[in-house]
C-alpha cells in the first residue's frame, strides 16, 4: 500500500477538481493470445455541467507499418466493426450514451496478430451557451501480445491500486450524495418549518381579530 499513497494523493486532487469524478487510467498494455484484452481509453470532461455529444473512433497500426486503420467507430448506441481483421471481436465496454468519456473496447480471442500501436480519438461537441465547439482527443496504447501472462510486480501493484481508486472513488461519490441528500432534508424541514409558523402567525392575527369584532 505504500506504493499506492502518491497514486491516491494525486487522484484526490484530481478529483477535486474535475467534479464529475472521472479519472484517467491509463490502459494496461499487454495481453494474452487467446483470451480477451480491455482497450482502455479515458477523456475526462474539463466541466462536467456541459452537455456533450461525443463519438469514438479505433485506429491500428502493425509494427513496421506506416498507415493506421479505421477499426472501429461508436456513435450512440450504434457500435460498428470498420475492418474485417477484427470481424466479431471487438465489444463496446465504454459509456452507455451519447455524452462519453470512457472509450474502452475489448478484444475477444487475442491473437498474435493484434500486437501493436491503437489509437483512440474521441471527437467532443460541446453545448455551449453561445455555440457549439467541437473538441478532438487522441490517445495511443501500444500493445504487446504473449504466450503467457508475464506479470510484473511493478504491474501487480499499479493494478491493485487502480482497484482502490475506484473504490475511493466509490465511497467519495456515496459522501457526496448523502450530504446532498442531508442539505435537501434540512432545507426542506427548514421550509416546513417556515409554513407552520406561518400559518401559526395567520391564525393568531385571525383570531385577534374575532377578537376585536366581538368587543365592540
């Protein structure tokens, strides 16, 4: 855990400041021929209360090659596969609608062939007050493809900690909506309050008033 404590420094001050709660991982980067391999590719929102309409696309490039290929394309809900050397293997495991910020894909049944360079693009629309403003990110994992699982303890480590993130990030989010929901309960008791000594002040005056008509 002490090689966790600079990670969580770090993300608790990112955190701070994107209010959304999304954190940029990067991708592990090297698979297992045979199983299934998790693209992962994050771009976190500069604000969060913008509204975004957002697609992704997939770019592979093989060692020794010069031209990327268009692999694969998300535009909500609809997930197309651009390139038949992965015809049927890649799955969408990003953001489930339009506003994305998650652009993973996995590859199912990872074969040799599928070591080298990706690249993700996520191309942003903004809704802004004024205009739109589109706004484009790339990122690249460059990925190695083994026989066998070669874990490192440097890669066991930065995994553990990936996973207490998001726990951290879990129970942050839970804090944040109970105090959310503790401000709404007091502000609504609080306007309870306010209506029956309202009422409570209207039937005093009411009654002093029955009051003084009776007197006379």
């Amino acid at each position: 855990m002490i090689f966790c404590l600079p990670l969580l420094t770090v993300f608790s001050l990112f955190v701070a400041q994107c209010h959304g709660g999304c954190a940029e991982v990067d991708s592990l980067t090297e698979a297992v021929a045979g199983e299934r391999f998790l693209l992962g590719c994050i771009s976190c929102k500069g604000r969060e209360e913008v509204s975004a309409q957002t697609t992704v696309d997939w770019h592979f490039k093989r060692p020794g090659q010069e031209e990327f290929r268009h692999i694969f394309h998300y535009d909500h809900p609809r997930a197309d596969i651009l390139h038949e050397d992965f015809s049927d293997r890649l799955v969408w495991h990003g953001t489930q609608h339009s506003d994305i910020q998650t652009g993973a894909v996995y590859i199912l049944n990872v074969t040799f062939n599928d070591s080298g360079t990706y690249r993700c693009t996520f191309n942003r629309n903004l809704n802004l007050p004024l205009s739109d403003k589109l706004f484009t990110v790339e990122k690249k994992v460059e990925l190695t493809v083994v026989a066998v699982a070669n874990r490192e303890m440097a890669a066991v480590i930065s995994e553990i900690c990936m996973y207490v993130l998001i726990v951290v990030l879990q129970l942050w989010l839970i804090v944040v909506l109970v105090y959310c929901y503790k401000k709404i309960s007091n502000e609504h008791e609080a306007w309870e309050a306010r209506k029956a000594l309202k009422a409570q002040t209207e039937l005093l005056e009411s009654k002093d008033n029955c009051d003084g008509v009776q007197l006379e």
